[in-house]
C-alpha cells in the first residue's frame, strides 16, 4: 500500500509503519457495529435506461462512512469514532461488465482517534471494501460528523471536514421516472445488515488528491444503512 501521508498526520504516520498490515491480519477482527453512507456520482436506484445512459460515463466516483457506535477491531475500541473514503475508480463502480480497479483512495480517519484507533479505522474500512481500498493514496485525520435522522426514513447527513459532504432524504413516488426502478447497483461496502437507496440531496468532494472533484444534488445516488460484524 502506497500511502502519502497529509500534513497534520504525523501520528497517523507512525502508527501505520508500526503497524503494518500483517500485524492486523494475524488478530482476530472484532465486534463493530453502526451507521453507514455512501454516495456514488451515478444513480443506484434508476432503470436500466437510465443506468444504461451512464455506464462508463458517470459513477466513477464515490464516498463511503461508517460510524461504529460500539466496537472493538484488533482489540482496539472504537466507541463513537467514524472513518470515511473517497474512491475515484478506473470504471462505472458496480458494472459488472467493466472492472472499475485500479481505484486511487483517500481516507479520512476521526480526528479525536489517537494513532492505534486511527491505525485500526484505516484497517476496518479496508477490510469492507475488498481492492477498492487497496491504493490509498492519502490519509488524513479530520472531524466527522454524522448523523442518521431516526424519526424519518432515509434522511441522514455526513460532514468530513470541508472535503466532503453528505445529505439524504427519502426516495418518493415522484422520484421514479421510469416506474421500473430497483436497486441498479449495490452497495460498496459488505457487512451490511440493513441499506436503503436514497436522494443525496447533496454529494460532494473538493479535496486535492485524487485530480477529481464534484458537487452533485438531488440524485438517486446514495445508501443509508447499518453494519454489524
């Protein structure tokens, strides 16, 4: 794994070369649960029309989050702390016609973790994505913020410092175009228990690292969810 690491992120630094990746491999995982978000720059809940008018044009790109509400991983706890990723992959991400690796990364540890727990973030989200994390090409460590509205379907919202943001709300009737929509592409991560397609109302990245940025509305392009493993 090739890693450059952002400034800021000495501690980080030191904790991944003083952990390399054989050592997380040769621990038991552990029990994590909590909330997850992604949003891809193609629509997942659409009609092949519609997904059929993208494939290999949009949907390269995606951010993914996970905040563990209670867990250890590696024998690390990870109570209250979050991680997210930025993925600009090489195709549509969930064709599986096209091959979307290789992918470049960006990932983006909880700012209050000390260098252990943001060691054991970097390993637990890479450990859900199969290769779509493999090339990291930068870390950094900034605030989270995420929120799951428990009194409304679908609603939710993720803050990565101001590199990248999240908002959702619920798919309506009025948002099925084509009256044939389903789930198109699934979602990034494994592990889930639960996932729902929703609006991201708003889905953006506007950091340096991966020669891409973008800001996109109203699109039937993220998931809600939660994890348990």
């Amino acid at each position: 794994m090739k890693v450059k690491i952002a400034a800021g992120s000495l501690l980080l630094a030191v904790a991944l070369i003083a952990l390399p990746g054989s050592t997380w491999a040769a621990q038991p995982a552990g029990h994590v649960s909590g909330e997850y978000i992604e949003s891809r720059t193609a629509d997942v809940f659409t009609g092949p029309c519609f997904a059929n008018s993208e494939v290999n044009l949009t949907g390269q790109e995606a951010v993914l989050a996970w905040h563990i509400e209670k867990g250890t991983w590696g024998d690390v706890s990870l109570d209250g702390l979050s991680v997210a990723a930025v993925v600009r992959a090489s195709a549509t991400l969930g064709d599986p016609f096209s091959d979307p690796l290789p992918a470049k990364a960006v990932l983006i540890v909880d700012q209050p973790a000390n260098p252990a727990q943001r060691a054991a973030l970097v390993s637990f989200a890479q450990s859900q994505t199969g290769k779509l994390l493999s090339n990291v090409v930068a870390i950094e460590a900034l605030p989270i913020r995420f929120a799951v509205d428990g009194s409304r379907h679908g609603y939710a919202s993720l803050e990565v410092g101001d590199v990248a943001r999240i908002t959702t709300r619920a798919i309506t009737d009025s948002d099925e175009l084509c009256h044939n929509e389903d789930i198109y592409y699934e979602p990034l991560a494994s592990h889930l228990n639960h996932a729902v397609p929703a609006v991201a109302t708003r889905a953006s990245y506007s950091g340096n690292h991966l020669g891409s940025t973008w800001n996109e509305s109203n699109r039937r392009s993220a998931f809600v969810g939660t994890f348990a493993l």
